[in-house]
C-alpha cells in the first residue's frame, strides 16, 4: 500500500524544532512527492544561517519518513531564502490616507471580524484556532491581528520574523498552519510597547488591510481588540466587512460588554453572524464531572433573545492553553478541541460565512 501525504506529514509533526513547533507547523515543508515508494520534499529555513544548522533534523526526518510503511527511498533537501528586510522607507502607523470607497484587500472574498465586549474572554485564542480550522477545512485563510497595542497571534500561531517590503510598500505577510499572517507584533520588539493615538492606530490598521499582499483569500479573519475602540469603528467604516463574530463566558459581567459590543455592530451596520460562548464550562480529568466555574448557558440565551445562532460552547481546556503557548493552535491537531473548532468552521462554511 502507498505512503499517503498525510501519514508523512504526520510522521514528520513529531520532530520538534529546537526554537518550538515542527516543521509542519512552521510552514517549512515544501514540493512533498509521492512516486511509487519514492518520497522527496524541501525543508525551507527561515535563513541561510540557520539551514546549515538544520543537517540533523533533515537526516531526522528522512529517517522519520523512512519508517513508514510502503516507502523505499527518501530524498529531503535543505534549502533557504535569502535574508528578507523591509525596505527602510516602509513605516507602519502615522495618519490614515483619504479613501473614496471601502477597503477591500483584492482577492479577498470576505471579511470576518472576531470581537468581545471586554478582555480575557479567549477572543484571540478563538480566532488563532477559527483559522485554523477552516484552513484544515480546505479554505484560504488569512488572519490579521488588528489588536495593536496587545498583539498575540506571533506567539499563539508559532510565526516569527518580520515581513518583508521590497518597495517600500507592498507588505509581504508570514504563513503558519496553511494561515496567511499579518500583526503588528511581527514589526515591533517583543518588549516595546505601541504608544500610539488613535490616528496612527487607523493609520496602521489601513496598512495592514490594504498594503498587505493577502492574495487569494476566501476568508480574512480579524482579530479585534477588545472593546468598541477606534480600531472596531475604523474597520467598520472603512472596510467592507461581511460580518462579526462575539466571543464571551457565560458570566453576567462579560455578557453586559458582550451586549455593548454587539450594539456598536448593529449601530454601524455591520451583521453580527452569532454568538461563541467560551470557557462554557471544566470537565474534572480526575472524576470526570463538569463545573461550570463561569456560570452556565448566558451565552446561548443571549443569542436566543436576540435571534442570533449559537455558533459553539467551548471548554476550559489546559491543552487549549498549552498549545497557544507553544506556537500550534489545538484546532492543528486531533482530539476533542480540534473537533469542537472543526464543528464551529463546518457551521461557517455551511452558513456561507466562511
């Protein structure tokens, strides 16, 4: 029986790379072939510096993929871009630009923007995991993190290096997990804080929809700050946005922000396409019982009030947690999370929202 593309790439998402995440994960596997039982394919390093320190992993996986049943030979070759810097003219943020019509990237079908009423209700995480997901579902998916002054998704997505501009202009985005990536955490230091008024925030926001070279995208999720903010009434007005996704716990607090944020939408008119209830519950890994430590079902009355579809009630999950951490979203994998976040992409796509 022949090797299948999924079996090595299963096979080759056990190699952990030393700085984290593997080498599915990190997006470095390229031009994978199957001839029979010969099995070729590149590994491309973020850097000629660091590919001649990759000579063990490539030996690594060759033997990895050598293991498997049906292959016979396996070639892997190590290769690398040159080093890619953006052009010193390039400067993100500073004052908006006049624009005629809405911003819509070219190639980009739909704009879905994933908001809270407040902070730590696990938005970011549920965007991450929501590209993800749909991604593994055969769509193309970019995610922008429009969260400028706490942006997460460099870490929760693994993607490290900064985007490269050869004009000045045109801003080339990183890739993760089958995921299109722009953040303004990729054009700052880790440490630095943005201290930026509201002007430079729709300046940079107006940069990372329209000067970005998204490409053929049937989605660009959006993941919004928390709040109802400038960043919220830029992308709203000045963007052709499809619909917005409000992710809240079930607790009374987070549902007085959820219900703000939804009224900024419907205000502005944008579609809100329906409710996520996050931390919906705990299930006890010693006795098996569940705890609903955020209260229970404030979400899903929420959307039944207001007519709006209930879209998933996800769990408190360590895994979740530990997986955002290390730079591959829970929804890469198996397991009950993965499946939870599949169910979730599956509703999009059938709704036509994704």
């Amino acid at each position: 029986m022949s090797v299948t593309q999924e079996q090595i790439r299963a096979v080759l998402e056990r190699l952990a790379l030393p700085d984290g995440g593997t080498l599915v994960s990190r997006d470095m596997l390229r031009a994978l072939r199957i001839e029979g039982g010969k099995v070729s394919f590149v590994i491309e390093a973020p850097s000629p510096e660091i590919a001649k320190l990759m000579e063990p992993l490539r030996k690594a996986a060759e033997a990895a993929v050598q293991s498997l049943e049906g292959v016979e030979t396996v070639s892997a070759a190590l290769t690398a871009h040159a080093p890619q810097q953006p052009a010193p003219s390039l400067k993100v943020g500073g004052h908006p630009k006049p624009q005629a019509e809405p911003l819509k990237p070219a190639g980009v079908k739909r704009i879905l923007a994933i908001a809270s009423g407040k902070g730590g209700v696990g938005k970011s995480t549920v965007s991450s995991n929501l590209a993800v997901a749909l991604a593994k579902q055969g769509r193309k998916v970019g995610l922008l993190d429009a969260d400028i002054y706490g942006p997460s998704q460099p870490r929760m997505m693994g993607a490290r290096g900064r985007p490269a501009s050869p004009d000045g202009k045109i801003i080339e985005p990183l890739h993760a997990h089958g995921v299109t990536l722009m953040s303004i955490g990729f054009m700052v230091d880790d440490a630095k804080a943005v201290v930026w008024r509201g002007p430079m925030l729709m300046g940079a926001l107006q940069q990372m929809l329209g000067q970005v070279n998204w490409g053929e995208l049937d989605v660009l999720i959006v993941d919004l700050p928390p709040g109802t903010g400038d960043v919220q009434l830029t992308l709203c007005t000045k963007a052709e946005l499809s619909g917005a996704i409000v992710v809240s716990t079930p607790q009374d607090v987070a549902l007085l922000d959820a219900r703000k944020a939804m009224d900024m939408f419907n205000t502005l008119k944008t579609p809100v396409l329906g409710l996520i209830e996050n931390m919906s519950f705990f299930t006890c890994p010693d006795c098996g019982g569940e705890h609903h430590i955020f209260g229970h079902g404030g979400v899903a009355a929420e959307a039944e009030t207001l007519g709006l579809p209930l879209l998933g009630a996800l769990p408190i999950d360590l895994e979740t947690r530990l997986a955002g951490d290390s730079g591959t979203p829970i929804a890469a994998g198996e397991g009950p999370m993965a499946q939870a976040y599949a169910r979730i992409a599956e509703g999009l796509i059938g709704g036509g929202m994704a």
